[in-house]
C-alpha cells in the first residue's frame, strides 16, 4: 500500500510539469514559426513582430510555471506522510492542472500566430495590435490559473482524507475544472485568432473589435465558471458527523464533476465559433456592429443554456442526492 502510494505521489508531482510543458512547447513553436514566417513576408516590421512573438510566448508559458509551482509544493512538502488515500486524491491536481495546461499551452499559439501576420500585414498598426492581443491572450489563462486554484485546494484537503470516498470527492473537484476547461479554451482561442486576422484585414474596425471582443470572450468563458463554481463545491462538501462522507456521495460528487465538466464543451466551443463568426463580419464591414453584436450575442447566450442545465444538475447531485 504505500508503494502504491509513492508511486502516485510521485507520478503527481512528474506528470503536473511535464504535460503542461508539452502543450506550451507546442505553443510557443507555433508562435515563433508564424513570427519567423511573417518576417520573412515583412522585413521592416521585425522589431515590432519580434517583440510581439516574446510577449505572447511569455504569456504562453503561464501554464508551465503553474505546473512548476504545483510539483514543486509536492516535491518538497515533507511535512505530511503520504497515504493511499491521499495520494489517490493528489490524481485530482493533475487532471486540474494537466488538462487545463496542455489545452491552454496549444490554443494560446491561435491568436498569436494570427497577430504576427497580422502586423506582417500592417506594420504601422502594431502597437495597438500588440496591446489587443495580449488583453486576450491573458484572458486566454484564466483556466489554468482556475485549475492552479483548485490544485492548490486539493492538495490542502489531501493529507486530511481518510476514506476511498473522499478521494473520490477530490478527484471530482479535479476532474470538473478540468474537463471544464476544454470547450472554454477552445472557443475563445478559435475567436481571439479571428478577432487578431480581422485586425490585419481592416484596422479601422479596430475599436469596434475591441468592444466585441470584451463582451465575447466574458460569454465564451461563462461554462468554465460554472466548472470553478462546482469544483469548489464539490472540494468544500463537509464530511458527515463520522468525520468523512458516505461511497454513495462520493459517486454523486463524481457524477457533478462530470456532469459540469462534459456540459461545458460544447457550449464553450460553439460559443466561440459563433462570436468569432461575427467577429469576420464586424471587421469586413464595422458599420454593421451594432445589428451583427446583438445577433451574435443573442446566440451566444442561447448556446450557454446547455452549461446551464448542466450546473442545474450537478448542483442537485451535490447538495440533494
């Protein structure tokens, strides 16, 4: 038992750096491809594609140093003796912090491969272009830094557990953010790469984009705030007078997690397309804005009905099951 133990704890602190660094790997190559490709298209505007390409990989990198921060807690907290149970409950930190990272890692090189041609394209627009894609890149992170939140909480409430169904009850919360995050991250990076293109087709649609592109992307990341919503509920369910929680709760804890976390795809991923379609259209002709935000919006708020129903019923399964 506490071989298994230490293989867990162990397979934890190695699989929460090393999955997040692959997907920012394959984010930051595709970055510095797309800047080197549209150097190579527009020589004058190096300086400025260069700058550009740093900042975004800074910003791409957010999802390694979160997994760093995590494993290295894990790695150098000698202050608690890992059980199975608690190292059962550890697999949550990586599924809310692997998923989130590697998800995040690669989507975030989307906008950011669009802004270097789109300063390719426009070179005497790269400020503002700059500035428009690091607003959305760094609500781009707002999943992982979600999952490092709840990595954290877990691996508080870790070392405290003492039954099979507590474990459960931790990896739910792990596996609700996590799988929570996928269709948000999605969604919003298939916009933010559109609303970056539109700004090198017509920057005169500029501020009609940045407006959009606020409102967007606060609808798009509506279903991974459920999730953090039900991971936290889920993570924070007290114990019954025994000190711990029945095996039935912990399933119905499990089946909240995936209720949410599956209910968040395709709203998250629809959303987004459906915002960025509107997005191609308000930068081909900004004085359609107001007629083409409205219907965009008015969609958008639709498609989040499924997230909806599925808080609905995971918060039944936590609170009255």
């Amino acid at each position: 038992m506490n071989d298994m133990a230490e293989l867990l704890h162990y397979a934890t602190i190695a699989l929460t750096i090393s999955v997040p660094a692959i997907g920012v790997g394959i984010g930051e190559g595709l970055t510095g491809i797309a800047a080197t490709e549209a150097i190579n298209r527009q020589p004058k505007a190096q300086s400025d594609i260069l700058k550009l390409s740093v900042l975004c990989m800074a910003l791409i990198e957010t999802a390694a140093i979160m997994g760093a921060a995590i494993s290295m807690m894990l790695l150098f907290d000698r202050s608690h003796q890992s059980t199975l149970y608690a190292s059962i409950a550890q697999m949550g930190i990586v599924l809310a912090i692997c998923i989130p990272g590697f998800v995040v890692g690669v989507v975030s090189s989307f906008p950011a491969q669009q802004a270097c041609n789109a300063v390719a394209r426009q070179p005497f627009f790269a400020q503002k272009i700059l500035r428009f894609t690091l607003i959305t890149l760094s609500i781009l992170q707002t999943p992982i830094i979600f999952g490092f939140l709840i990595a954290l909480l877990i691996k508080s409430n870790a070392y405290a557990i003492t039954s099979y169904a507590q474990s459960l009850q931790m990896l739910a919360a792990g596996l609700c953010i996590g799988i929570g995050s996928i269709g948000p991250s999605n969604g919003m990076a298939q916009f933010a790469k559109t609303a970056c293109a539109g700004l090198g087709l017509n920057r005169n649609a500029y501020n009609q984009l940045f407006a959009f592109t606020i409102v967007s992307e606060a609808i798009i990341e509506t279903p991974i705030i459920f999730a953090v919503v039900i991971a936290l509920l889920i993570a924070t369910y007290p114990p019954d007078s025994t000190g711990t929680i029945s095996l039935l709760k912990g399933i119905a804890l499990l089946s909240a997690g995936v209720c949410t976390g599956l209910g968040t795809i395709g709203p998250g991923i629809s959303s987004g397309k459906t915002a960025a379609a509107a997005c191609h259209e308000i930068a081909k002709n900004p004085d359609h804005y107001h007629l083409v935000s409205k219907i965009s919006m008015f969609a958008q708020g639709l498609i989040d009905t499924g997230a909806i129903y599925a808080l609905i019923i995971s918060v039944w399964l936590i609170l009255w099951t």
